[in-house]
C-alpha cells in the first residue's frame, strides 16, 4: 500500500512538470494516473479541476512574463467557454460513458505531442473570432463534463490553424485551462460534492510540479522529450479506459 501511495504522488509531480512545461493544467494526465489507480470518476473530476488551478496559473504566470501571451487570440475562446463549462460542470455522466469519452480525448493530447510542430512566424495567422467563439463554447462544454480545463483540445487546434507559435500557445491554453477550471468547479459545487482531505496533498505535490515545468518550459527547457514521454503515458491510460474494464 506504501509502495502504491509513494508510486502515486511521484508520478502525480511528474505529470505536473511535463503538463505545466508545455503550458498545461494537466488535467488530463491527473485523469489518466487517476484511472490507471482506480479512483472513481466522482472523485476525479473534481480533483483535477481543482489540480488545474494551481498548476494552469503558475505555467500562465510563467509564460506571460516570457512575452508571450496573446489577448486578441485568448477572449474570444474564453467568452464562449466560461458560461459552457459551467453548464458541462452540473451534468452528471455515466460511469461507462464518462471513462470512454475520456479514454478519446486523451488520444488529442497524444497526437499534439507526437505530430504537431511548432509554427514558423511567417506562417501565422489571423484568428477568425466567430470561428474561435464556436471553438471556445465547444470545448468549454466538454471541459466542464469531464473536469478538464481544455487546453489539451484547444492547444492542437490553434497550431492546426496556425493561429500561434507554441510558445504563444501554451500561453493562451494555460488562461483558457484556468478560467474553464473555475468554471467547470463552480458547476461541480452547485451540483454538490464533497472535498477529499488528500485532494490537499495532490494540491501540494502538483504545484511543486508545476512550478519547476512552468519555468523550464517556458524559459529554459527543450521539449521533445518530455512531450514523447507525456504522450506515452496519456496512450497508456486511454488504452485502459477504451479497451479494459478497469
């Protein structure tokens, strides 16, 4: 059982470096770890929610003083999304049906770690607003369904579009993760659940994390590594949630 915690909250701090160091709350990886250890989906939406906010602000904090954060590209995602995921936060979703529908949006994250490169300069575009209105307010819902902040869908559309570099990317995913985690945990309380005494632990354990990923991917950090190795981990838990009984 010892062996099993200590497992746990390393792989817990970890993640939280590799999520943060691309501009991520790293919902999505709490969600995975949290799945591959059995945790039931009432308790892991709220968890990662929560995750998120500590972890998207700091990696924001960091990426922001980099220069690198683009309002123009930011508010209109946010508009749509922030009323959406509220909303995706009061609905309550079958066990079954929640773990496959995660299982599929944690191959997105899979496929912008391994295929998506960065954007030369002279290939950025403008944003389409009424096109990232629609995009914000779509995945502002299944943010707030599933507890994730939406950075792991946003992110790859952005560089798909060539609306952003990386860098900028991450910038804008980690405001749009913590503003859709507010929201999506505003939902949750409404709906009712109760805080888990470890879910201050988690908080501690992935703050740490994030700090020292925010840093380094923002200022210091080659990525290609910790982006292989992140993506590995998400196929893992995908696997286990669309084709086992775990």
């Amino acid at each position: 059982m010892e062996t099993s915690f200590i497992l746990f909250y390393s792989l817990l701090f970890i993640i939280a470096f590799l999520y943060a160091s691309v501009g991520h709350g790293g919902a999505s990886g709490y969600l995975a770890l949290m799945a591959l250890f059995a945790v039931a989906p009432a308790v892991m939406k709220p968890t990662a929610l929560l995750l998120n906010l500590f972890v998207s602000s700091t990696s924001f904090i960091q990426f922001y003083r980099g220069g690198h954060f683009k309002w123009k590209l930011f508010w209109p995602f946010a508009l749509a999304s922030i009323p959406l995921s509220f909303v995706g936060g009061m609905m309550a979703i079958e066990n079954n049906i929640y773990k496959k529908i995660l299982g599929v949006l944690l191959l997105i994250p899979v496929a912008r770690f391994l295929f998506f490169k960065n954007t030369d300069p002279k290939d950025i575009k403008s944003a389409n607003i009424p096109l990232s209105l629609f995009i914000g307010g779509i995945i502002g819902l299944l943010s707030g369904m599933i507890g994730i902040g939406g950075g792991i869908i946003l992110s790859p559309v952005i560089l798909m579009l060539k609306w952003a570099d990386q860098k900028q990317t991450a910038a804008v995913s980690a405001a749009f993760i913590f503003v859709n985690s507010v929201a999506g945990l505003a939902g949750q309380l409404i709906k009712g659940f109760d805080f888990n005494i470890h879910m201050l632990g988690y908080v501690g354990v992935a703050f740490a994390g994030g700090i020292l990923g925010a840093y380094f991917g923002a200022l210091k950090f080659p990525q290609n590594i910790l982006k292989n190795v992140l993506a590995g981990v998400l196929a893992l838990a995908a696997y286990k949630l669309l084709f086992t009984h775990a």
